[in-house]
C-alpha cells in the first residue's frame, strides 16, 4: 500500500503522513488534470463573458475562440450597457429590496425563534407544525393568490409588493431556532437578574451570540433574493422597479439581435457585485451554506 | 432519591410558577405574533386559497367564478402541455439530481485528498452558486450558439458537427441539463466537503487493521456510510431544485422549441400570469405542491430509516 493510492481513496485532511506531497506520481497527476478540467468547465463561461464582453460586432461573429479581444471594445460595449438600461438602477433596487427583505426577515424570525427555544407557551405546537409546513412551501405555490390579492389592492409594481411576502421566512426561524437552544439558559437568567426585559435579553445577550446564525441566513437571504426572479416577473412591468435579474430580462428584450458584446458587458456588471462579496467574505459564505444547509 | 427531591422542589416552586408561568406565556406570545400573522397571511391563507381557486373557473380580469368541481383536474389530464412539461420536469431532474450529486462527491473526495489548490478549486466550482442564474444562462446561451457559440467552434476544430443546442426540440432539454448541473455542483460540492471533514480520520485506519485493503473498500465501509445524512440532504434539496428549474428556461427557451423544454413552473406561469386563468393554474400549483410534499415526506421516512454513526 503506497501513500500515494491511500491518498486518493482517503480524503484525508492535509496530515504530515503525506509525505508525497511535494512528488507527482500518476495518480496525484491523474487527480489534479480532472481537478483542472473541472475547474476549467466551471470557469469558463466568466472567461469568455470577460472576452466577449471586450469585442466589437465585428469580431464575435469571426474568431469567438480567441480570448483576447483584437480591439478592444470595452468602453463602448459597457457604455451600451449603462445607457440601454439604468443599471444603476437595477442594482440599487436590488439592494433596496433584499435589504428591506432581510430585515423585516430577521426582526420577525428572531423574537418568534427565541419565544419557541427558551419560553415555554401554549402556542409553541402550533407554530412549530405551521413552521414545518411552512418550510414546505415555496412563493410558487402561493403566487396566484397572492397576485390576485395584491392586484385587487392596487399594490403590483411597488417595493411593497416585492418585499411583503418574503417579510416571513419559516426557514430563518427554523435556523435561528435551532441555534437559540443550544444558548445555555444560564446565560437568560443571569440577564433577567439584571433587570432586562425580554426584549432586552433578546438585544444584548441572544443576537451578539447568535451572531454566526445571523450571518449566516443573511447570506442565504441575500443571495436567494438577489437571484429571484419569479415573484419580481409577476409582480413588476415597470422597469423602474426591476430588480438586476428582471432588468436583464427588459434588456435582452430592448437588444434584439446578437449584439453579444453589450450582452456580456450588461451581465457582468449585474454579476459583479454578489461575486465581488462571495470572493470577499469566501470563508463566511461557505460556513453560511455549510450550516443553512445541513440545518435546513 | 433524586426523583423525590426533584418532586418536592416542583410541589414548592408550583404555587408561585403559575403567575409566573402565565406572564412568561404571554411575554412569548406577545414575541412570537408578528411572526405567526404573517405566516398566516402569506403561508397558510394563500396555500388555502390556492385550493380552493383551483376548483373554479376564475380569471383574472373577469368579475366572479363559480365551482366547476373538480373540472380543473380533469382537464389536467387530457391536457398535452401538461403531460409534456411533467415528463420535461421528470427528465431534468433524472439527469440533473444524480449528476450534479455524484460530481460533487467526486470532485469534493478529490479536492480533500489533493493538497495544493484546495481553495481555489472550492472557488472557482463554487463560483456558479453565488452568480445571478439569469445574467449566467446569457452567457450560456452564447457559449451554445450554433453559429458564433465557442462550443461548436471548438467542436469545429476537432471536425465535430456541433448541433443546436438550445435551438432544436432533440437536445433543448440536455443544454438545459447541462447548465443546471453547472449551477448546482459547487453548492453540493461544499456540503460533501464539510460532511468529509467531519469523518474522524481513525475509522480509516481501523477500517484498514479490520482489513479494508482497497480504496473501494474504505470508501464503502468508511465514507459512504458516514456521508450518509449529507447524502440525503443533497438529494432532497437537489431534487426539489431540479423540480423548481424556472429561470433558465423563462431566459433561454420560453418553453421552445415545440414546447420541448416546458416544464412545470414554466407551466404554471404562463397559465396564470400570461393567460390570466388563474383557477386552472392553481390546480397546476396544486399538483406541484403535492410533488414537493411527497418528496419531502420520502425524505423523512428515509431519515427515520437511516442508522445516524455521528
């Protein structure tokens, strides 16, 4: 038994025992070109909305396969971008309604999850079955009613809109639940000796120590709304309340033709910012997916 | 002994519990309303509400409905988009669930097991989960185009004929596939990874002394069972993503060719927000809730089954 198979059968945290670390043999070569072919099928298609989006008419209807551009259009592919649609725009409705989502989210999610983990009430059943139906429940099934009702009170193309139904998320209280029981109940008793009310206890001693909790479901809020486009494409015609996924759309249908290049130059700026934050904040991201996910 | 020093302090603490009992009850009731109306209000009444449409004959923009009895679902059944977009919905998912589950694994094993580059192969397949799908499907489109796409001018240069990928009725729905495994591996892939590192590194090496000589076997009596409850839950939730495929198809195809990439939530949309019938879509809804409880409701029962080794 060499090292070297024992490696690639194990997945074994970076341990000393390696001693092959540093030697390529056939199997670690093996490994790393399907690691690279992988990597390569997974990346590429940022590599040519980069490319493309540098190349003028001309060049994509004749070399597609060369990555960089022979002139470079950048300026005016991104200029197309910026003035055929209000990115800006876009963007900031992105952040105003994911924002506006979270923290109504948050605020409703923690009081209800803290209630269920630390205080003991008749309701507690009842909302824990609702919750597990909840979980369930995706806006494509409540869509239709809620369409019909929010046309009936006049409230379609509006932030309001946008943001009322999410305002409840089973799955945020559900996580925040979780997290709050394992809160030693010391910790609660010691704060109501002092006099806290429950709000208190809930502001100063339960958020600062579920604060990995929080972060963690604000990612998965975030990118979860950020991307959305069902709800927005129902309840939105006007494009000044397009969020970036709905505004891709009104762009797409405002650039008739093959006019690649803008096409690239427009996807990228409405991709960069929640990329931008995942290259940032990687190690958070992960723990986030890592802990909403094996809770969820 | 313990048991009735226990008793005694309950019977002593039960008179001045109940005031206090009272006044925590109602503190956590008081906390917990905002959450419960608005479950009420967007959960529970729509959900209500959907069923009871899907009995009528309600259109949007027309005042009043009345019960057609089960007229919805019978239509359902004779309906050829409807069977059209349940066996593309089914198709997807066959291809898009066990593929993206078994790349992740893959890829995470060999990610855990290689030493240089961990981290930039967790970025870079990860990279897809944290991109807007809508604005990354544009991107595919281009890469798919049969003329100027990269992918027939690459399969050009090896003398392949490259087909029309997300333009003709035979492979529309394997394009589709293919960009949803893209989407969807990263996510899983980091699931598995963090279900790897949990797995004490000394079951190996009793596996091997119990005498698990090959790879094969350490993976089949280590890492799969131990795997076990990330497995299910990468399932379950790749599943029911797979079954929700909406924003690919609404950039891409619109249901097209041929309604040969119609599916389910494509369905359901241009029904009732594009033709305005909102009592048939909702028995569309209806349908594809039942799917998602059914499947859940498998996933329980598989989790009660399994032996939990963490």
């Amino acid at each position: 038994m060499t090292s070297t198979t024992l490696n690639s059968a194990v997945p074994a945290k970076p341990v000393k025992r390696r001693s092959a670390a540093n030697s390529f043999t056939t199997g670690r070569i093996i490994r790393l070109a399907i690691l690279i072919i992988g990597a390569i099928f997974f990346l590429a298609p940022y590599i040519f909305m980069l490319s493309t989006a540098g190349k003028g008419q001309s060049e994509i209807f004749t070399s597609s396969l060369s990555l960089i551009p022979q002139h470079f259009a950048y300026i005016e592919n991104f200029a197309k971008a910026f003035t055929r649609v209000s990115m800006g725009g876009l963007l900031l409705n992105g952040v105003i309604v994911c924002g506006l989502i979270l923290v109504f989210q948050v605020v409703v999610a923690i009081p209800c999850a803290y209630a269920m983990a630390k205080l003991s009430f008749g309701a507690a059943r009842l909302m824990m079955a609702l919750i597990m139906l909840g979980l369930l429940v995706p806006i494509h099934a409540t869509a239709l009613p809620l369409y019909v009702a929010f046309d009936k009170l006049s409230v379609l193309n509006s932030y309001v809109s946008l943001v009322a139904p999410f305002t409840i998320s089973v799955f945020g209280i559900f996580l925040f639940l979780q997290f709050f029981r394992a809160l030693p109940n010391d910790l609660i008793h010691a704060a109501r000796l002092d006099g806290m009310s429950e709000i208190g206890v809930i502001v100063r001693v339960i958020v600062p120590n579920a604060w990995p909790a929080v972060t963690a479901f604000a990612i998965f809020s975030v990118v979860a709304h950020w991307n959305d486009l069902y709800w927005p494409l129902i309840v939105v015609t006007n494009q000044a309340y397009a969020t970036p996924p709905l505004g891709l759309l009104f762009f797409r249908a405002a650039e008739a033709g093959d006019d690649y290049g803008a096409l690239m130059a427009a996807t990228f700026i409405i991709t960069l910012p929640l990329v931008a934050a995942f290259l940032l904040a990687q190690k958070r991201f992960v723990e986030g997916i890592t802990m909403t996910g094996l809770k969820g | 002994m313990a048991d009735i020093t226990a008793a005694s302090i309950h019977a002593a603490k039960a008179k001045s519990r109940s005031t206090a009992e009272r006044h925590e009850a109602r503190n956590a009731l008081i906390l917990s309303a905002p959450a419960l109306i608005l479950l009420l209000l967007f959960i529970v009444l729509p959900v209500a509400g959907v069923v009871f449409l899907s009995f009528t004959d309600f259109e949007l923009g027309y005042s009043g409905f009345k019960f057609v009895g089960m007229d919805n679902y019978t239509e359902l059944l004779t309906d050829r988009t409807f069977r059209q977009s349940l066996w593309n919905t089914t198709v997807y998912t066959a291809i898009v669930a066990p593929v993206s589950i078994f790349m992740a694994l893959g890829f995470a094993m060999l990610i855990e097991a290689e030493g240089i580059g961990r981290s930039f192969f967790r970025t870079a397949y990860f990279l897809p989960v944290a991109s807007l799908l809508v604005a990354m499907a544009t991107v595919w489109q281009y890469l798919f185009h049969p003329t100027i796409g990269p992918v027939n001018q690459f399969l050009a240069l090896l003398g392949l004929p490259g087909p029309n990928w997300l333009g003709s009725a035979g492979t529309v729905l394997y394009s589709l596939s293919i960009i949803g495994v893209w989407q969807s591996v990263g996510f899983n892939l980091v699931l598995f990874l963090a279900g790897l590192t949990a797995i004490p590194r000394e079951l190996y090496s009793a596996a091997e002394v119990d005498g698990a000589k090959s790879a094969f076997d350490r993976f089949r009596l280590v890492t799969w069972p131990m795997l076990g409850p990330t497995t299910l839950f990468v399932t379950t939730i790749s599943i029911i993503n797979a079954v929700k495929v909406f924003e690919t198809v609404k950039t891409l195809t619109e249901g097209g060719p041929n309604k040969s990439s119609e599916v389910l939530l494509f369905t359901i949309y241009q029904e009732g927000f594009v033709y305005l019938r909102v009592g048939y879509a909702s028995a569309l809804t209806v349908v594809f809730l039942a799917i998602l409880v059914v499947l859940t409701f498998i996933q329980y029962r598989v989790q009660d089954k399994q032996v939990h080794y963490a």
